[in-house]
C-alpha cells in the first residue's frame, strides 16, 4: 500500500525529478525511442511537435532519425490514442495505449456514422474494399479515399461515397488495422499513406491486443505515474480521455505499486511510482538558473492539467494556454516558464516573449535556446 505519511517534496525537488526524467538533465535520452518511452509517447496532433521535443533534448538529433524510427526501423508507432489525439510510441506502449483509449475513438467514429446517416452495411463494405485496396501495398490517402468508391455503388452519389470512404478509413485505422505514415522527406510536410497493420507491424496485432481494456488501463495508469508523476488523479484522467469511473477502479488496483506525495504548492494528493520513492526523497532542489526549451504541446507541459499551474505563474497563464488548453512553445527556467516562443513559418523566425523577469545570465540562455530552435526548424525547406 502507500506510504502511510504523504513523501513531502518542494517545488524545486519536484521540478528537478521530472524534468531529469523527461531528458533535461544529465542523461539525455537516447535516440527517439527512449524519448518516446520515457514520455509514453511524444504528442504529434502537429507535424513539428515531435521534431521539436526530441531536439530541445539532444541537440545532435536530426529530423531523420524520427523518419526512419517510424518507416525503416519500424521501432516506433504513430497512432491516435489518449484523448483521440497523434503520439508517437514504442510498440510496447502502443498495445497499451491502444487498447485502453479504444472506446473513446471507437464511439466517436460510430457516433459520426450515425449524425452523418451513413448506412451500416454500406459502410462495413467499404471497410473491406479499403483492405482490399491495401493488400497490394501502401497507398497515399487521398488516392485511397478516391478509389475505395469504385469498388461499390451507393445512392447518395460521389457526396455520400467520399464520406463513406473517409469514415471507413478513419474507422479502420482507429481499430489497429491500419498503420499511416508520413512520406514527406520535410519536417514541414505531411505526405499521409497507409498501409496494412500487418504488414508494416508484423510482431504486434492491435486488433487482438491479448489483454483487457481494465488491464491495459492499469497498465497505462503505472506508465503514466511513472512517467509523469509527481501527478495527479485527475491530471492522469485529463491527459488520458479515460472515463473516470474507469480511471478510479484502475487506480485502486494499482495504489500498492504507487507512493502518494504532497507538494507545497499544491493541495491535490499526487502519485508516483512506489519504485521510485527513495530517489525522490534524495532528489536535490532544482538550480534556479536551471533553463531548457519545450515545443509547442509538448509532453512536459502537455502531460498535466490539474497541477500544470505548478510551472507557471497566474498572470502568464493565459499565454502559455491557448483557448482550447494546447500549450504553446516556452523556455523554463528554474522550473517556470519565463518566454513564449512561436515559430513564424512565412519569416522562417522564431519569435520571443518574456512573461517574466530574470536575470542577465538567464536572458542569454534563452537567447541561445531559441536561436538553435530557430537554426533547427530552418533545416528543411518550407513549400509556400
């Protein structure tokens, strides 16, 4: 069970441990696997994101090593899983990830089948067209949702055909069949294909993952608290899309591997790893000089929402967040956020506001931060 007394930790001790997970310290992760496993996933709802994140972590990284993880290695996966949005994981993470978000995906495609009045059974014959079309091998998505059509007729026309043909896809990807991938050699670009699962993941079947959907809750509750706590229930909830009643069973069974903490800035009880309980207690304060760069929603900020007010002020609140809670790029220093950076595509810029002060040594690092981003970003041609 947990600790009986609640580990007290400061906010620079909490800062230090996560940060250092997440590659900001004196282990950088190594390659775009182990930033992936370390994050349980890298958020990739925006083409760059990823790109990003895994080079504020290594400044060696190159865009091509992602590009081949995904398509030549094989070692990663891009798939749609908490909150219905794009992450990037290990194969192993993916089982997980999959299985215990499936509901979410799977109601929201039945969902849209039934606002659109789309038939049933024309929309299953589309699903097995879409393999059929896939048996041979990839195929750009726009080239497919065009071609699926033909191999049925439905009263509607071309209108209810193309909406047919888009849920189909849409539908057999969210299930596991389907793997995408993105052929463009640019960082910049997207040039979506897909293909057969099976083919492209002969080791792993999403579509019979082998273990349950509380399973793999559970599962993904010890990853996540591993991975981002200190954290709260309802911060895990949020970040995963898992119903909360699901959420709260999965949590009971898992609270003898967990360690509850209390952070003097916070009032919610947090959780972490139990395996992790004597390091946390030795971890040191964070310097507050201590200054690293996060993508936009990246999965250091992206990973919270009860408890993201930890690292950042009131006042800087509504900067950082956007109107629908992504977080934008920043520079934290000492733990906190002290600039927002945007990447202005048509100047090929990166543009910078301080939201707080600090001092003269600080501002150079920040200089110096977004001067590499912007050096980075710049290495691949941008189609106007």
């Amino acid at each position: 069970m947990p600790s009986p007394r609640h580990i007290q930790l400061t906010p620079g001790q909490e800062r230090q441990w996560t940060l250092s997970r997440h590659g900001f310290g004196s282990l950088p992760a190594a390659g775009s696997e182990d930033a992936a496993e370390r994050h349980m996933g890298l958020h990739a709802a925006r083409l760059l994101t990823p790109y990003v994140s895994l080079h504020a972590r290594d400044r060696t990284f190159l865009p091509e090593d992602l590009q081949a993880a995904l398509r030549t290695r094989r070692s990663l996966i891009k798939l749609r899983c908490m909150r219905r949005t794009l992450h990037i994981l290990t194969p192993e993470d993916a089982l997980i990830a999959h299985t215990a978000t499936l509901p979410q995906r799977r109601g929201a495609y039945l969902a849209e089948l039934r606002r659109q009045g789309l038939s049933t059974t024309a929309w299953h014959r589309y699903r097995a067209a879409a393999l059929e079309v896939l048996a041979t091998g990839p195929v750009e998505y726009r080239t497919l949702v065009a071609t699926v059509p033909k191999e049925h007729r439905v009263r509607g026309g071309s209108t209810v055909a193309k909406q047919l043909a888009v849920l189909a896809v849409k539908s057999l990807w969210e299930d596991g069949a389907l793997s995408a991938l993105n052929e463009s050699a640019s960082m910049h670009h997207e040039v979506k294909v897909f293909l057969l699962a099976s083919n492209h993941h002969p080791d792993i079947d999403l579509t019979i993952p082998g273990l349950s959907y509380h399973e793999a809750i559970q599962r993904l509750i010890l990853r996540y608290f591993g991975c981002y706590g200190p954290a709260t229930f309802r911060d895990f909830v949020w970040w995963s899309g898992v119903k909360m009643s699901d959420a709260r069973t999965a949590l009971q069974v898992c609270l003898p591997l967990l360690t509850s903490i209390r952070l003097e800035s916070h009032e919610s009880v947090m959780y972490a790893r139990a395996s992790d309980e004597d390091a946390l207690r030795r971890t040191a304060e964070l310097p507050p000089t201590h200054t690293v760069l996060t993508a936009y929603e990246d999965p250091s900020l992206k990973g919270y929402h009860e408890s993201r007010r930890r690292y950042v002020s009131d006042d800087a609140y509504d900067r950082l967040f956007n109107s629908i809670g992504e977080a934008r790029g920043s520079v934290l220093v000492g733990g906190s956020v002290a600039a927002i950076w945007t990447w202005n595509r048509p100047r090929r810029k990166v543009e910078v506001e301080q939201v707080r002060s600090v001092d003269k040594r600080s501002r150079g690092d920040i200089r110096e931060l977004t001067a590499n981003a912007e050096r980075f970003l710049r290495l691949h041609t941008i189609e106007r």
